[in-house]
C-alpha cells in the first residue's frame, strides 16, 4: 500500500459469496444516466455510484425497502417463528435489501417466491 492508502474492508462473506459494503462516491463524481418516474424516463439525472464494486444506485420511485419493513409484513402473518427464521435467512442470502441494486418490485416478487416456498398453507 503506498503513502496515504488505507485498507479498507469493502464486503463481507454471506453463504459464500462476497457482499459489498456500499460507499457513496463524492457528488463531484457522480454519473448522469436516464431517470425514471413512474415507469416512465424523464431525462438525466446524476446518480452516485459504489466506489468499491461501481453499482450505481437505484434512485426510481421504486426503490427497495429494508428488511426489517418485510420482517415486519412477516409478523403480521400466520406462520411460524422457524418459518419466519426460514424465510428471513433466505432473504439475507439473496441480498435482498441491496438499495443499489434491487427494486421494490423485485423485492415484492422475491418475497412472495421464498414465502410459498416456505408456507405451504398460505
């Protein structure tokens, strides 16, 4: 490492793959790419990107939620704490509350998938 550099841990090991701890980039440095609005494109816009992996960061109206707002759904079904263990550990693996990358709409999707996976009598 040279003068000034500083070791950085960037990601961390989940299920066996490599997980990046997001940084923002600097506002001088962000990207104008197309913007989208309800579906539809409203010209360019700067988005920020990841400075360890380069994801550039969703910033649509759908945007992905958090986990615990999903957790959240979870206990207000009527399912078991090993299936709401079961689904949330899935959840995790799958990185699902990745906001650079994931859409609320994924989000949804993947939810219902892992859920029928896991509760049989919903």
């Amino acid at each position: 490492m040279g003068v000034g550099c500083v070791e950085v841990q960037t990601v961390s090991k989940t299920e066996g793959r490599m997980r990046c701890k997001h940084e923002n980039c600097g506002a001088a440095e962000t990207v104008w790419l197309p913007y989208e609005f309800d579906g539809r494109i409203n010209g360019l816009k700067p988005h920020q990107y990841c400075v360890h992996c380069g994801a550039v960061k969703n910033i649509t109206s759908d945007r992905a939620k958090s986990l615990g707002y999903y957790v959240n759904e979870l206990a207000k079904m009527q399912i078991t704490k090993v299936q709401m263990r079961l689904i949330i550990k899935e959840l995790e693996a799958l990185d699902f509350d990745d906001a650079y990358s994931m859409t609320k709409s994924v989000q949804k999707e993947m939810f219902s998938r892992v859920i029928q996976k896991h509760c049989s009598n919903l």
